[in-house]
C-alpha cells in the first residue's frame, strides 16, 4: 500500500472522529441562560415510611423565585446570604433553605487573561445550585416550604485547617435543627450534615435530601474549538452501573428511582464536576425531576422516626470543583470516570499520566507535550523504522513498477504475478507501510480527549503567542508549519505515479492544515513535532536503503 492511502485512511479515520463527535454535540440543544426562575408546583407530602424518587427529590419551595441576587461579599437587605471563604473557593449559602446558590474557584480564571473568577454556582444569570433539607411527615422542609435557618455570623473564613458553619432553626414543636458544613483546607469537598435533636414530646419523622438543580443554559466553558464538545450532563453511579450517563434530553424521558448502599450522583460540565455523595453504606435512592424548565438529580435516605429525647446525625459529602483524576478518584469509587477519555481511554490515561510526569520536572506543559511526543517515538521507533523502510524500498523501486504497468498493463493476471515477483526479490512490503497510520490513530484520538478533559491544560501556556494549550492556536502558525511539515513527510514516502492519485496527494497536506487550524494547539504541537521526527526518520532510512540498492 503506498502513501497516498496512508494519509487517505488516517485523514478519512481522523474526519470520521470528528464528525461523529460534533454529531454527539448537536444532540445535545443548548438554550441561552435563564433569567428567571419559576418554582414547580407543590410536592405531595411523603408517606412515613416509604416516599418515591420523584415525591422526594421535588422537595422544591414554592417561594424560591424570593431567593435574594446578591453576589458573595454583600448581604441582601433581609441578611439572609452568608459566605465563607476558604484556600480554594467562595461560597454563599442561603438561609432560607440553607441551599447552596453560589460558589466561586479562585485557582480558575473565567476566561483566559480575566481578572473574574471561575463561577460553578449561581442564581443570578443562570440557576444552577444545590439544594438539601428535610422532607416526610414532619420535615421542616415538607411540602414546598423551606426552613428559615439562623447563623451566628455573616461571613466565615477558613483561617485554620477545617472550619465549621452551622445553620440553625427551631420547629414549633421544640425540634432543633442544625445544618452543618464542615470546610477542608485545599479541598474542593464540603460536608453537609443534619444534626436533629428532638426536644419535644412527641416522635418526629423526617428523611434528608440532597439535589443538585440546573437549568438548561450553555456552559460557559464550552466553544472552545471545532470538535471540542465535553459531555455536559448528569452522571449517576453504583454498584451494578459505576457510570451512566443522561443528558438533558434523557432527564425529560426517563424516571429515575435507583436504590443502593454505595455510589453518588453529578452534574459534569467541560472541566469541572458537582457531585452529592452519601455515606458508604447507607441506604440511599436516588431520583430526578423536569419540570419548568429546571432539571433536578438527587438522592435520599429512608424516613426515620426520632423519639422525644434523641439525637440523629447524618451526613453527606459535596464535591464542587475541578475534575482533577488524583481528587476525584480519593473521594468516591468510579469517580475518576468522570474525566470521560471515551473509548481510547486506555491509551489517554497513560498519556496524562506521562504529560504530568514530564510537567512535573520542566513546568510547562508545552514541553511536556514535545517530550511526550519523542518518547512515543521511541517506543514506536523499531515498528515504524521496519514501516518506513518498506516504504523506501517501495519509493525506489516506484521506477520498476511503472515499467511493469505499462508492459502488462492489459493483463492483471501477469501484472500481479512480476509485481510480486519483485516485492520477493526487493525484500518490500506493500502492507508495512501502514503501520505509521495505524499506531498514531489511537495516540492521535487519546491525546485530543487528553487535551479536551484535563482541567490542568485549561488555559495552560507555551510561549510566546500561544497562551492557552488547550484552545486553537490564535494566529494559525502551528496549523501552517504543521502543513509544512507534512508536505515535507509526504514527498519523503512513496509517489503514486497515476496522475489523479497525484493530485489527491497534494491535496491532502492542505486538508490536514485546514482540519487542524481548529484543533487545540497543543494537540497541533504533538502532529508538527511527530512530523518532524517522522520525517527525519524517513529521511536517513531513504538514504540508506538507497545506498544498498
């Protein structure tokens, strides 16, 4: 086989990927941004004992849409936002409901070059927060109504190691409540717990929930280049399906009620990841619920009856943050999945893992990149220097084959009979040439989703004009010498002598600069520096079968 159809399959391979992948994204609509929240209708009340996913996780108040707009760092006139700070994020918690309806990273730029800080949580231009309370026959939270919670003060600040926020709120019957958030040093984790303490005379009957709540707005981390769509999405996980997946479309289709004792349930955007996780071991259900255009996941344990007189604690762990695989994979099983590298994971993951390595020693990721590129060119450097010498034998002996073509030309049979012939008595292999193509595929496609998930590229630099690895390359100089570059490998390898083959040849390293202006240039980077090893490769090779020859 000779170059021209090396380059047809692995263009033709690399298209097909593509379009695929922005077919995958056109699945998936996107609205702009709501303005406006409208609350859903009134949930019925659950029974004490048992209570479905969609009773449960609808626990929704019917006076959310008063849900005050200040952003962090102020109070609404009514006091009822409080913030806390701490190494990574600010978060503003309400106290009517004591929901999450903010948070801010302040290790992640919104945009490239901004001053603005990273919103994962909000109520103002979008709705996209985390709501929690008791539901059942007594929950402060039953029925659309949400508890007004107290705190001793405005703003917390971690200035230790952990750090405690409690919310407080007292029934009529004499049931106190506390709301609890417990906040780590350098760690994206909050834990939320319910502390009940049952003063009054009488058995109260409750079940916690937790729900992460969205609209339907576009992520603002998205648009970053032709090709590049992350799932954007709700995520579940447990014992028997450690990672299923539902867009916005199968949110409206389907009824979730899922029973289990481990797992947890996400929302994952391009980047970043918000997960609930129960405490291992407890029996949880989860649930989910679409109604006016917000989309509800969530989870929730049985009722459970407390005495006059006792005390119940129990807790459940949030993660809000980047989807770094190191964090993810300590904080639950499978949570690591989330990171989705698709069905060249196999090969992403070792490459990650090598990009860090070498980041870890030179700093810049761009490096890392170069020298991820020459160690898969070692590794690969014995089957594609068998490759590449086949396809020189096969160059040089081009002359032979156009004389065989044009004295058996007519006759197929006795064409193909001296061409093998002369493949025996050359030692060439039409076939071998492939291989390049063939193992470059796979790391091509692993890289690209590398690239597309790894929170650590985001906005990562190189030098000079190029600032940001994981976008395309801004003035199109990495495409153009990457074109060059493989110009420069094609006229290394074998030439078709048919004059239309020619021509497709020589369009295809245009083609290649076309598809990769809107690549990441970092992935860009890894195509250019394989091209210029490869060429140089090809180059002594064709030298030194020509000289044996």
């Amino acid at each position: 086989m000779d170059l021209k159809r090396l380059f047809f399959i692995g263009g033709l391979l690399i298209t097909s990927y593509l379009l695929l992948i922005n077919y995958s994204a056109m699945q998936q609509p996107q609205t702009t941004a709501q303005t406006a929240v409208t609350a859903p209708a009134e949930t019925p009340a659950a029974d004490t004992s048992t209570s479905s996913a969609n009773n449960t996780v609808d626990a929704i108040p019917s006076n959310e849409s008063t849900a005050p707009q200040s952003l962090p760092g102020s109070r609404a006139s009514n006091e009822r936002v409080i913030t806390v700070s701490t190494d990574v994020f600010d978060v503003a918690i309400d106290t009517l409901g004591g929901d999450i309806v903010r948070v801010e990273l302040k290790d992640f730029a919104a945009e490239l070059d901004s001053e603005a800080r990273f919103v994962m949580l909000e109520q103002d231009a979008r709705t996209f927060v985390i709501q929690s309370g008791l539901d059942g026959r007594d929950g402060i939270d039953r029925g659309g109504n949400r508890a007004r919670y107290t705190s001793e003060q405005a703003s917390y600040e971690l200035t230790g190691d952990t750090l405690e926020v409690t919310l407080t709120t007292t029934t009529d019957a004499g049931v106190v409540v506390n709301k609890v958030f417990e906040f780590a040093r350098n760690s994206y984790q909050v834990t939320q717990r319910f502390v009940i303490n049952n003063q009054s005379d009488t058995e109260f009957v409750s079940y916690p929930f937790t729900q992460i709540k969205r609209d339907r707005s576009v992520d603002p981390t998205d648009g970053v280049g032709f090709g590049m769509t992350s799932f954007l999405g709700f995520i579940t996980s447990t014992p028997d399906d450690v990672y299923e997946k539902y867009s916005f479309r199968d949110m409206e289709k389907r009824s979730l009620n899922i029973g289990t004792a481990e797992g947890w349930v996400a929302f994952s955007q391009h980047y970043f990841l918000t997960a609930v996780v129960p405490t291992p071991g407890t029996s949880t259900i989860y649930g989910n619920q679409t109604s006016d255009g917000m989309y509800r996941i969530g989870m929730f344990e049985p009722a459970s009856t407390l005495l006059p007189g006792e005390t119940s604690d129990t807790a459940t762990t949030l993660y809000i943050g980047p989807k770094d695989q190191d964090r993810l994979a300590d904080i639950a099983p499978h949570m690591d999945l989330a990171i989705d590298y698709g069905m060249f994971f196999w090969i992403a993951k070792p490459l990650h893992w090598l990009l860090s390595f070498f980041h870890s020693f030179v700093g810049n990721w761009g490096i890392a990149i170069i020298l991820l590129t020459i160690t898969v060119k070692l590794i690969l450097f014995y089957p594609t220097a068998k490759a590449y010498k086949s396809m020189a034998k096969m160059r040089a002996i081009a002359p032979e084959m156009q004389r065989l073509k044009e004295l058996y030309g007519d006759d197929r049979q006795r064409m193909s009979q001296e061409t093998m012939k002369l493949f025996q008595k050359e030692g060439a292999n039409p076939m071998g040439s492939c291989l390049p193509i063939l193992l470059q595929i796979p790391i091509f496609i692993g890289l690209y989703r590398v690239l597309l998930e790894a929170v650590e590229l985001r906005h990562a630099e190189f030098f000079w004009w190029i600032t940001d690895l994981s976008a395309m390359d801004p003035l199109f100089i990495l495409p153009i010498l990457m074109g060059a570059s493989q110009w420069v490998t094609m006229k290394l390898g074998t030439q078709p002598t048919d004059p239309m083959q020619a021509k497709i040849m020589q369009m295809m390293p245009i083609i290649f600069t076309f598809m990769f202006l809107w690549f990441p240039s970092g992935l860009v980077l890894y195509w250019l520096c394989n091209n210029i090893f490869s060429g140089t490769q090809q180059y002594f090779i064709n030298k030194s079968v020509k000289g044996a020859m």
